[in-house]
C-alpha cells in the first residue's frame, strides 16, 4: 500500500537546487496578472459588443499552454533537488543457522544411501535452499574427538554450497585417525557459541534468532555434554538435533593403512566395530537445551528443513520501525512531462501544435541519448 505523503516527510537530497524555484514563482505572478487582464478585457468586449447570437469566449484560451509550462518547469526543478519522501517499514529480523555436523568414524556407516555423511549433507543442500539470504545468516562447524570450524556466519549461499561441494563424498576426518573414533558433541556446541561470540565482536550485537542444528548419529553423553548446554541456555541458543542412521546399524568400514603386507599381516585382527542411531542421546541433548529431535527419513528433507527454519523464525524479536528513503525523482520527472503535454494539447493553434509537439520530441531524443 502506498503511503500517505505529508509535506512534512518530503525531504531533499540536493536542495540546493530549491532556489530555481523563484524563476517560475516569478513567472506565475505574471501569469495570473496577465490573466486577470485578459477576463476583465472579455468582459468589457462582451458588455460593447451587440451580436444575435451568444458569444461564448475561452475562459483561458492559449494562456492554459503558458501555465502548464510554468508548472512543467517547476516540477523539472523539484526533480533537480532529488526528491524522497520518508515511509516507515515494519522489518523483522533473520536467523542464525549454526550447522553442527558429526564427522566421526561412525558417521561412514552405509546403513541409510550413500552413507550417514553423505546423507547428512545432501540434506545440508536442502536446508540451505530454505533459506531467505536477505537478512538469514548459516555457519558450518565440524566435530568427531575435535571440533573444526568451517565457515563463519554468512549470508552468502555461493560459500555455503561450496563447501557441501567439496564435502560430499567424505568427511575430512580420516579414519586413520585417532581423532575420527569419537564423537565430542560437548566441544562441538562450545564452538557454536565461539562462532556467535566471534560474529558479534566483528559485526556487533546480531539482531538475528540463533539456533544450532546438530546432525549425528549421537553416541555421546556425558556431564562434559551438559556444561556446553547450560552455556547455550545461558545464551538462549536451543539445539535442534537431527538423528541420521537406523536402529539396525550398521558396520562401521576399516580404515585404510599404508603398510607393507608383512606390516599389515604382523597387525593382529580387531574385530568389527558396529554402529546403530542413538536417539536417546540426541533426544537428551535437545530436550536439555529446549530445542527438538528430528530424524532424517520420517519425512522428507524439505518439510524437516521447512520445520527447522520455521522454529528459528518464532524466536524471531520484530524490530522497530525503521525510516526508509522512498526516491520521488522519476514521479516528479513524469508529472512535468505529462503536464507539458497536456499544455500542448490545450492550444487551438495547430501549426502551434505541431512545433511544440517537435520540439518536444527532439527534446526527448536529446534526453535519451544522455541517458543511454
């Protein structure tokens, strides 16, 4: 809806230009003094002369031309001066999406298609595609026993899908080591908060709603898990936990050496190390943050990323009303143009017409070729 204009909320980017005005000011004074002498002129002819018939005179005649140019002028002014006019918007602020993805020894497990990995990032895709990237902002951090921070908060989707793109096929823990054959929730929500502290000395205090989204199979609790917890409550941060895997489970595959096969025949055999979804877990985790569980593959991946994105936007603070600059500049620019064109067409004069309507054409190509 259009904003109602108060005179009062008009205002000038180059103002300076506002002096030209007394040039048709000036020019109007004349005209309606002219004017007054050509009805009191009318008058008098009307009152001497006898004829049978009524004459009927013009009220303006050709002077209706002069006083639609004196107002084609003014206009061309106001629009010299850069006119706005100030509206208040109603804005809301974005979300903060900090993604928490396991990357652990587990997460290799082919118990869903693909992989747990694979299957969490595809996902990931789907999530970023929810997003508005206006005023949405996500980061990406990575954890197995140590947690590796990817990308800080960004509203640009090219950094996000990038990253996906060169993490598709496998998680950058190798299962050669030590470091994969964990899964450290309680570090990876430390460095949650570490990417929200660190956005905010850089940029300020963020007026968007922060929510972490942790994606595991879980497998990890412990009292370390509940500290990194009371840290996020403290900072109204809830998780959002997403289990991907099945109950059944699966093998977790053997990592790859590099050795000598006399080396590798010395190595005595392990046996296998199975992996299954520990919902209790990752229900815990949510349920102790006042966030919520959801599972990969009880619906599809945009109603879970629908619902995601929808419990980040009703912690949503609305900000107050913030004065927005509205440009009047081609509006003002179109009244002049419309009113000098109906000047035109008010004079009786054709031969008149016609080299008003030429000059005002070529004033127009003249125009254009600036423009261009």
């Amino acid at each position: 809806m259009e904003p109602f204009l108060h005179p009062e909320s008009i205002q000038f980017a180059d103002p300076q230009w506002l002096w030209l005005l007394l040039g048709p000011a000036l020019l109007l004074g004349v005209w309606v003094r002219q004017f007054q002498k050509r009805r009191r002129d009318a008058s008098r002819l009307a009152a001497a002369r006898r004829i049978p018939l009524r004459e009927r005179l013009p009220i303006f005649g050709d002077a209706l031309f002069s006083l639609c140019l004196i107002g084609a002028t003014a206009l061309l002014v106001v629009a010299l001066a850069r006119p706005g006019v100030v509206v208040s918007m109603v804005r809301t602020g974005g979300i903060d999406l900090v993604v928490l993805l396991d990357g652990s020894a587990s997460m290799r497990t082919k118990d869903v298609p693909g992989d747990r990995w694979q299957r969490s990032v595809r996902f990931l895709r789907t999530l970023g595609d929810s997003l508005r990237w206006d005023h949405d902002r996500i980061a990406l951090t990575l954890f197995a026993r140590i947690a590796a921070p990817q990308i800080r908060l960004t509203k640009d989707p090219n950094t996000f899908f990038f990253f996906l793109d060169n993490l598709q096929e496998k998680s950058p823990f190798p299962l050669e080591e030590d470091t994969s054959w964990d899964t450290n929730s309680e570090l990876s929500i430390f460095w949650g908060l570490r990417v929200l502290e660190k956005d905010e000395e850089i940029h300020g205090k963020s007026k968007n709603a922060p929510l972490f989204v942790m994606i595991s199979d879980g497998q990890s609790w412990s009292g370390e898990v509940e500290k990194s917890l009371k840290l996020a409550r403290d900072r109204n941060v809830p998780v959002i936990t997403v289990g991907v895997g099945t109950l059944a489970g699966g093998r977790i595959p053997e990592p790859v050496r590099n050795l000598s096969p006399a080396a590798q025949a010395a190595i005595p055999p392990t046996p296998p190390v199975y992996s299954t979804l520990d919902r209790p877990s990752l229900k815990q985790i949510a349920t102790a943050s006042g966030g919520e569980y959801l599972e990969l593959d009880r619906d599809s991946d945009i109603s879970l990323a629908n619902h995601i994105v929808e419990l980040a936007r009703r912690r949503v603070i609305a900000l107050p009303a913030e004065p927005k600059m509205e440009d009047l500049y081609w509006r003002v620019l179109a009244g002049a143009g419309l009113l000098a064109l109906a000047g035109a067409l008010s004079l009786r004069d054709r031969s008149a017409l016609v080299v008003q309507l030429a000059g005002g054409g070529l004033a127009l190509a003249a125009l254009a070729s600036l423009l261009g």
